[in-house]
C-alpha cells in the first residue's frame, strides 16, 4: 500500500488546567482468579472458551524478582485486586486450618494469600485496593449484606498492620444475572449494602476509599444492566468513589460480543471516540446525585475476556491504551486500572517469561512523562492524529513549571503527520518516538532502540531524541 504525503501541522500547546489527575493515575490489577489458582484465561491461543468452563489458572506467583522489579518501575501505583471471583470467596484468616466452604460461596482466599499480596504491594511501593464479597455468600435474610466474613480479613490486615488504600464493594454488581447463578443484585439493595459495607471498613480503615458499582459496560450497548443512575440516587453523598469497567472490544472467547476484536477498527477514531459517550452520560448522574464523589475507571483492557490472542500484546493495543489514559484524564478521573500487570493476552507483562509488551512501555512512558496537571485539548480539524497535553512529570531530570509533555497519536496507516509546536520554538524538546516494525508487533522501539529491560532507571535518559528545530514527525501505523 503506497504511503500518503504526511500533512504539517503547527500548533499551540498549554492553555488552561482542564483537570489534574492523582500521582496513581495509571495503575494495574492482578485478578482473584489468578490469586487463587482458579478459573481464568489462559495465555494459550487454542484454548478459545467462553465463560464457563475456563482453564484452571495456576496460583499467580508473587515472589519472582523480575515481576517486582518490573511492577516498581510503574510507581506510583495502586494494586488492584479484584474481578470476578471477589463476589465468590470465602475469607479464611486462620493460620494452619482451612475452612469449609458455606453456600454461597465458591472458593477460600486464605491468610498466605493476602500474606503474598501485601508484601508484593510493599516491595514494589504500591497502594494497595482489594475488591470485597458482595456476592451470594455474605448474606442473610432478605439477601441483606452482613460483614461477618469481611471483618475477619479487617481485623486480621490491621493486627498485622497492613496498609490498604481503597476497597470495592463487589465487581460488577450490575452483571450478575449474567453470570448464570439465577439471581441478581437490585440498584436498592445494593446502595443499602455499600452504606453498611461502608460503615464496616470504616471502623477498621477510617482513611480508606470505599468505591461503588464498578459496573460493566460493554461496547456499544453501555451499562448491560444499568444500576449507576439508581445506586447514586439512593446513596447520594454516602459515595466515595464512583468506578466502572470498560473494554472497546470483545475477545474471541467471549460468549457474547458486542464488538468483535479486531486490529482494523481498535485505534479507529469513532471507535476510540465511544469512550466519550459513556464518560459524558456518567458525568451527568455524578452531578446531579453525587457531586462530591470521584471518578475511577476500575477495570479496562483492549479485550475483554482475557484479550485477543496476537492483538492484545501487540504495538497496536499500544495505541489505544495511550489515547484511553488521555482521554479519561482529560475528563478529570483520577485512577485507571489496566486488567491485568500479568496474565492472559492482555497483560502488560507476558506472565510466562516475564517480557514486557507494548503496553508496559506505554505505561511506562506515560508515568516518567505524563505529569497531574491536564490542559486543554487543541482546536481544529486535525485528522488522524489525537493529542494530549499534561505538565511535564516531576521526576523527569531538569523539568521546571513551564515543561509541557506532549502525547501524539498518529491512528493513519498510511500517512506520517508532521507536527510544530509554535509557542514552543525556542525550546529543546525531548522527543520519544515509539514504533514497532508493524502494528501486530509484539516489541517496539524507542527512537530506534529497544528499550533496556535491564536498566530502566536510565531508560529515559538514554534513549530521548533532543532536538531544537521544532518539527516533530508521527509515523503512520
């Protein structure tokens, strides 16, 4: 396919402060189910399964050296621990004697366990959120929520001084009656349920976040079983934080698929642009029933269901994942949770060989580049090519207030776009160019390099492109 003239651009950059983001912005999760050693998606291509049965994940293996240092380089961060099987476990908190499973509930999560994922959180300096039962097990009369199972994990992470930062009242409540257990959680119960839930962990954790719904939103249905707009009308100033899951496409283990995952359409503009549509309609219910709380994006990955074998940890995910993260801080959310560090194809580490993908060295680019202060986005019909400003992360060596970071997306397979930034043509500028020698590549380059998995410390440093003419060429895809 020939390859187009690129189009030169001049822009201005800075503007106003649209929004500031948390140092945490860019987080990740390790899913329950790997925890436990129990129903996941495996990194296997010819395993193609929907829901149930999926493959027994072997127990996730905290201690490796490599992971550690691999997680700390993506600090700060908040640990995720959640998905599914949070609305399933039984937590059993005594030393040396396994319990016995109740009705209800369909796995244990024992103290070893939550012993592994506290320490994995401290060595890599990460705030740790855990996603507690709200499922069938915890409950009595009425379906009423108790906290009888909770509290023991409470007073077991506080006599062993564990430090938690946020904790999820259930994983995408809205979607049980998807889950072909025959039951489902109404908008009413559950608002009563968090206040109680709220209550309780309060009482062990008074500083932590309680985040509520963390429903499911598929691409172009929305909410499948909309619960945010009554939830918050219930609960109204009891909620902390407002999170919710996205994904743009459907891998193909997915039962159902609203979007098929597909290398043509993931970085098409009004693909990427759909986003948008579910941003603005939750905004409107934050405002009009609970202003004070804050906005996470609790579970995303370019795939839902594990992600897409060959697409998912390829250069193209890349993209998408940088235009979410732009996307979402623009609109003032202060957390995103990337399904998963490691595991399945949508990990942003292959959990095999402990390489890093794509989506790793986005992320990575992202913490050491992208700082908490957001501007406004650039005017105009500029075609092919998304943009986002932040000031320049705080780490980074040299930076002062001025220091702007610029993300430039070029979503054209065949042309390079060619970008001037004309209030800032006096400046050196710093430039990263990440490429890959094609889309569904599963390693990239940085201005040419192969980033040095041994020595990220210096990683920026060594590899920036210092330039003082003002032209900055975006190759196409």
């Amino acid at each position: 396919m020939a390859r187009r003239k690129r189009i030169n651009y001049e822009l201005s950059i800075g503007g106003t402060v649209m929004a500031t983001v948390s140092s945490e912005y860019a987080s990740f999760a390790i899913d329950l189910a790997q925890v436990v050693g129990s129903d996941w998606w495996m990194q296997t291509p010819d395993k193609v399964m929907g829901l149930s049965p999926r493959s027994q994940s072997p127990q996730f293996d905290f201690k490796r050296d490599k992971l550690v240092y691999l997680a700390a380089a993506l600090g700060p961060s908040i640990l995720s621990i959640g998905g599914t099987k949070s609305d399933e476990l039984f937590y059993d908190m005594t030393i040396g004697h396994r319990g016995e499973l109740t009705a209800g509930y369909l796995d244990i999560f024992d103290a070893g366990k939550w012993d592994d994922i506290n320490e994995f959180a401290k060595k890599i300096g990460a705030k740790l959120s855990f996603t507690v039962n709200a499922g069938r097990g915890p409950r009595g009369e009425h379906r009423g929520w108790h906290g009888q199972n909770l509290e023991q994990l409470l007073r077991y992470s506080k006599e062993r001084g564990y430090d938690i930062s946020a904790f999820q009242f259930g994983n995408e409540v809205n979607a049980f009656v998807l889950r072909g257990r025959g039951w489902r959680l109404s908008a009413g119960r559950y608002a009563r349920d968090y206040i109680n839930a709220k209550k309780l962990i309060k009482q062990y954790y008074p500083d932590a976040v309680v985040t509520a719904c963390s429903s499911a939103f598929w691409p172009v249905v929305g909410e499948v079983v909309p619960i945010i707009r009554k939830t918050l009308k219930r609960a109204k100033d009891h909620i902390e934080v407002l999170s919710w899951h996205y994904y743009p496409q459907q891998s193909s283990r997915a039962p159902l698929r609203t979007s098929r995952a597909s290398a043509r359409t993931i970085v098409m503009p009004r693909n990427l642009n759909r986003l948008k549509r579910y941003i603005d309609k939750i905004e409107s219910i934050r405002t009009k029933y609970s202003p004070d709380s804050i906005l996470w994006m609790g579970e995303t990955g370019p795939a839902q269901c594990g992600g897409q074998p060959d697409l998912s940890d390829t250069f193209i995910s890349s993209l998408w994942w940088l235009d979410q993260l732009g996307m979402l801080a623009q609109n003032n959310y202060q957390v995103v949770i990337r399904q998963t560090l490691a595991g399945g194809d949508y990990g942003m580490i292959d959990d095999d060989t402990l390489t890093p993908r794509p989506d790793y060295w986005a992320t990575f680019l992202w913490k050491k580049l992208m700082g908490n202060n957001v501007y406004s986005p650039i005017s105009g019909d500029i075609k092919n090519l998304r943009i986002y400003t932040h000031d320049t992360a705080r780490s980074y060596s040299g930076v002062t207030s001025d220091c702007r970071s610029v993300l430039l997306i070029n979503t054209n397979k065949r042309r390079a776009n060619s970008v001037s930034l004309a209030n800032y043509s006096d400046y050196e500028k710093h430039v990263y160019i990440v490429t890959a020698v094609a889309s569904q590549d599963k390693s990239v380059s940085i201005n040419g390099q192969a980033p040095n998995v041994d020595d990220l410390k210096s990683t920026i440093s060594n590899l920036a492109l210092k330039k003082q003419d003002n032209a900055i060429v975006i190759p196409p895809l």
